[in-house]
C-alpha cells in the first residue's frame, strides 16, 4: 500500500519540473553564446572589422564633439600658416586622421591621410616649390548643425617663383624683349571642404579641390 502523501508528490513533481526548466534555460543560454562566438569569427575570417574596432568605432561615432564656424576659420588660418612657412606636416593637421578622409582631385581619390601628404610633398618638396597660398572664403557654413558638420567653399591661390627657361641661340633686341618672362608663376583653383568634429577640435573629413 502507497502511504506517501498526494502533497508531497505535487511538489516533488513541481521542484523537477523547475529543474528541467533552469537547465533548458541555461542550455539556450550556452547555445545563443556559442552562436554569437562563431559569428564574430566568421566575420573577422571573412574579412570584416575587428569585433572590437567596429564596437570601438560604432562608440566613436555616435560621440559629438562640439566647435564653432569660428573654430573652422582658425584651422584654415593655421594651415595658411604652415604652408607658407614650409610646413607641410603643419598644414596637414588641418585634415582627420582615419579612414574617412577623402581628396577629390579631377585625377584621382586618395583614400588616406598618409597618401594625401606623400602626394603634397612629392608635388611641393621645398618651400620655394610651395610657394605662397592664400584661400579666398566664399562661404562657411553648417551642413548639419546638430551633428557638427561642416562646409567651406572658396578658391585657393598659389604663388611661385618663376622658372625661366634656358635660351639658345642669338637674338636680336626685339626677339629678347618678346622673351621677357614674368617673375611669378600663379596656379588656382576652388575647393569644397567638408569638417566634422574631433576630439582635437574640427578637422577636414572630404576636400574636394579643382
């Protein structure tokens, strides 16, 4: 005969049911974990960011960093400033340095900030080939307030030296006054610029200049 009491088997029937429960769900729990693992290394085999530079970016980018129309004014002056003392490093600290950064030419796109200055040096390797820049601002202005970005349009100029060239041959007065050569070389063009905000102030994300 069964003595055991009817109570006592509900609740032995209750406690292993939630023991099957808390096991069910620690099992999904290690299986859902086990699914996010594979995926982030499937990404990152397959190419991808590194989980926690794309994390650290996501982050990065969702942080604002405020600055005046004023702001981007002194990074053009101090980029004047380092041009026409030579200093193309100085003038580069103008632009962002990560993979954002974007030179439109009518020739090409430079994807880097490393690309952008090896091609400013190779082009102006001394301070007499940089000649002297000046930028004419034709208007500075909020693109996404909000978001802090930012745009300048205007034209830029660069003075240079002249190089004459070497004459052969005899001439006459009249031929010698007709190869009279200027002593400055001017090279312009415009530009659009597009500033986002850094933690080091505003910087130039997309320089288009024509």
């Amino acid at each position: 005969m069964n003595t055991q009491n009817p109570t006592d088997n509900s609740s032995n029937t209750d406690t292993a049911k939630k023991g099957n429960n808390n096991r069910r769900t620690w099992i999904l729990a290690l299986l859902a974990m086990v699914c996010t693992v594979i995926s982030f290394i499937y990404r990152y085999q397959s190419g991808a960011a590194d989980p926690a530079e794309s994390i650290a970016k996501l982050e990065s980018s969702q942080t604002e960093f405020p600055y005046s129309l004023d702001d981007v004014n002194q990074v053009l002056d101090y980029q004047l400033k380092g041009w026409n003392e030579g200093n193309i490093d100085q003038f580069m600290e103008g632009y962002i340095k990560d993979s954002s950064v974007r030179f439109i030419t009518d020739k090409k796109v430079k994807t880097s900030w490393k690309e952008i200055t090896d091609s400013y040096k190779k082009g102006y390797p001394n301070k007499e080939a940089m000649g002297k820049l000046s930028f004419h601002r034709d208007e500075i202005r909020w693109v996404n307030r909000s978001a802090y970005i930012a745009q300048v349009i205007g034209r830029w100029e660069v003075i240079q030296k002249h190089k004459e060239g070497e004459v052969k041959g005899s001439m006459g007065p009249t031929d010698k006054a007709k190869q009279i050569q200027p002593t400055q070389d001017t090279l312009s063009g415009r530009f659009s610029l597009i500033f986002v905000g850094t933690p080091e102030g505003p910087k130039i994300q997309i320089d288009h200049t024509w």
